[in-house]
C-alpha cells in the first residue's frame, strides 16, 4: 500500500504539490491527471523516493520509498526510454534485475517480451525498435524487475495516437495479469480514464488533488470502450472537473 499525507513539496519558496492525501492500495491501478505543471512528476518522484517531501510523508507498504526502491519493488517507466543502446532487448529486460540482485529469469523476460508483441525483436538493439516498441521493452524491463510498485511518468507521451491506445489496451491486460500496484501519470484524459481504476485530478498552482474518480467500466477494456456511452460520460466528468473545479460524483 502507497500512503501520502499532507505530502508538500516546495522548490525554492515555490509550492509545487501541497498536502496531497492518497492511499492507494496493492495492486491497485491509479492514474494522476492534471495540467503540465501542476506538479504529477514532482508527486511521482516523492512515491518512489527520489524527491524529500518539504513536509508530510509518503510509506510504501509502511517504509520509507527509499528502502522500497533500493530493495528492488519499485520500477519505472518514464516518458523518454531511458534503455541502453549497447544492449538487446532482451539484454534490457534482464539487465535491471541482475543489477538489483534478483536471480536470472531469461525465459520470463523472453515472455514478457512475448506477451508484449516484440516476438522475433529479442535481439534487436533500441535504434532499431520503434518508439512504440522501445516503451514496450520498457514496461517489460520494469515488469521483470520483479517490484509490486510500477509508477510511470507520461511513458506513452511520445508515441503516436493509435500506438498509444495500443499500448494502453496492453497495459491493462498485462496489469489484470500481474496485479502490480501502478501509478500513471499523464495529461490525457481519455488516457487517464481509460487505464485506471480510479483516476486522480490533479490542479495547479499549487499543485493538490481536485477529486478523484472511481473509473469501473466494463472489462475486459479493448479499444470498443473508447467509443461507449459510460467511457465518454467519464471523460466529460473529468474535463469538467479539470476545467470547472470540482466535480465528485461520476454521472
Ligand atoms: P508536471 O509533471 O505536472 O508537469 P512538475 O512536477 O514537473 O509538473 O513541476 C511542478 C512545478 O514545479 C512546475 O511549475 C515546475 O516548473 C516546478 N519544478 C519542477 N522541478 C523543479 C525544480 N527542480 N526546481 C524548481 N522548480 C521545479
Ligand atoms: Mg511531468
């Protein structure tokens, strides 16, 4: 379980994220919607250890993120693949895990390139991967690590429209699969709704939580959802919420 309370970060006087309260629980799959700035990175970094709070705290399964991440239960995905162009895919996949000292598994990290369509690009180095696939080595790299807590930033930011629905469609499947913990980032909205179970609006200035929706459509979630009535009705609540304040009740 993620525990944030009264979670306030500052940069130099200025108030990037302001007494953010969020329990998210194991194997829960949450996305954090707001504008560009309002601070979802800053948030993010703080879960996984990389960002002291100016004041509150954040636990992740009631320790500090710092102890989480250097024990090898949280992984990453950011918006830019961050693999190493020297090596393979599946040398990516394997590499993360060898370096926070968990046993091989080539076989699994074969798998869950598999399972992510790259068959026949286990070999493959990064510049000869498309963006769409280089994210999806990413999410198998951070899978196969092994952690419970996936908390990713923006990671299909780059990519192109249908890749990225693509992509979500295969982010969720894989999650009904796994049961990590995920934290998603994002400023899409559809995206948001789409992919999680509950989808947290975030305002700026400062940085907080304006509400937070309970998502429940219909699995499995195939790209059919983004044209149903129930995914669009959500979509509206959380651009009215984005646009108006608040707005707590899913219609
Ligand atoms: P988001 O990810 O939602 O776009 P960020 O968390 O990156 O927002 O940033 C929130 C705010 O804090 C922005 O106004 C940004 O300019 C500011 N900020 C982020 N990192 C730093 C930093 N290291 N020093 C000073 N200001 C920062
Ligand atoms: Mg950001």
């Amino acid at each position: 379980m993620i525990e944030l309370e009264d979670l306030t970060v500052r940069y130099d006087g200025f108030t990037a994220v302001a007494d953010v309260d969020l329990r998210i629980d194991r194997g829960e799959f949450v996305t954090v919607v707001g504008p560009s700035g309002c601070g979802k990175t800053t948030a993010l970094r703080a879960i996984a250890g990389l960002q002291e709070p100016t004041s509150g705290r954040v636990r992740i399964d009631d320790r500090p993120p710092s102890r989480a991440r250097e024990r090898g239960d949280v992984g990453f995905v950011f918006q830019r693949h961050t693999l190493l162009p020297w090596k393979t895919a599946l040398e990516n996949v394997a590499f993360l895990r060898r370096m926070a000292g968990k046993p091989p598994d080539r076989e699994g990290a074969g798998a869950l390139l598999r399972s992510l369509g790259l068959e026949g690009f286990e070999d493959a180095r990064p510049s000869a991967l498309s963006g769409g696939m280089r994210q999806r080595v990413a999410i198998a790299r951070a899978i196969h690590l092994g952690a419970d807590v996936l908390l990713m930033d923006e990671p299909f930011g780059e990519l192109d429209e249908i890749t990225r629905d693509e992509l979500g469609v295969e982010l969720r499947s894989l999650w009904r699969r796994e049961r990590k913990t995920i934290v998603f980032v994002t400023h899409s909205v559809p995206e948001a709704v789409f992919l999680g179970d509950r989808c947290v609006v975030m305002g700026d200035d400062p940085g907080r939580i304006e509400a937070t929706f309970d998502v429940n459509l219909p699995e499995p979630r195939d790209t059919e959802v983004f044209g149903s009535r129930a995914f669009q009705r959500r979509v509206a609540a959380v651009r009215r919420t984005l646009h108006d304040g608040y707005e707590r009740e899913v219609p």
